[in-house]
C-alpha cells in the first residue's frame, strides 16, 4: 500500500471504477426495434443504464382510425415492424418533418410513424 493512501480510499476507488458506468470494454449495441434509443437520443426510462446527449419524455398520441403502419426507418419504403391498430397508444420520442420516432414502450416495439397517423396535440 502507498504511503498516505488507507485501505479504505483503495476500496473506494476500485469499486467507482466498476460503478454502473464504468469503462470496462466493449458493449453489446441493444435491438433498435426493442430499446428506444438512438446515438442521440434515449426513452427518459433508460437514463440509468443508457448514456446519450439526450433523454426524452415520452408524449402520448393515439392512433387514428385506420390503423398505421410502425416502420423501421422515416420512409415509406421502410420495413414494416407491425401494424398499430386504432386508439392504440404511441409514445412519440422525436418529431422529424412528416415522421414521428418512438415506441408502443419502454420494451418496444420502436420506429417510425406518419404524423398524420397520430392525433394531433392539443394546443
């Protein structure tokens, strides 16, 4: 042991360095059909596991009738995820033009859907 360091401050150290965000390796990148979380931005559910920029709320919106279609990326020729049935609740995370990122939940699944698909907010 080093002179002026108890074995205490040594106990200390080492387990901050292994705390829940310790830089300990590589780290398996989750599903983003089943985890709201992009480089960017993460479901404020995730801020204690998930390190990003930013969080989000989520901001409720329901289905309109008709069903809408989750896609995997802002386009209409991205693969189709399932199809969100009338009055279901869709938890906008990110708005981008004409396209809505979120998810059904914290569990997923997660994507994208047309604006217009989703009530508007009240306001």
């Amino acid at each position: 042991m080093t002179a002026g360091v108890s074995q205490n401050d040594t106990d200390i150290a080492t387990s901050a360095a292994q705390g829940p965000f310790a830089l300990s390796g590589p780290v398996g990148k989750p599903d983003p059909r089943r985890v709201p979380l992009r480089g960017d931005l993460a479901h404020i559910g995730l801020a204690g596991t998930h390190f990003v920029p930013h969080y989000a709320v989520p901001q409720p919106r329901t289905v309109l009738p008709g069903g809408a279609p989750l896609l995997a990326e802002a386009s209409e020729a991205g693969e189709e995820l399932c199809v969100l049935m009338e009055g279901d609740s869709f938890e906008v995370l990110d708005v981008m033009r004409e396209w809505a990122w979120g998810c059904l939940s914290l569990e997923g699944p997660v994507g994208y859907i047309r604006l217009d698909r989703l009530e508007m907010l009240a306001g």
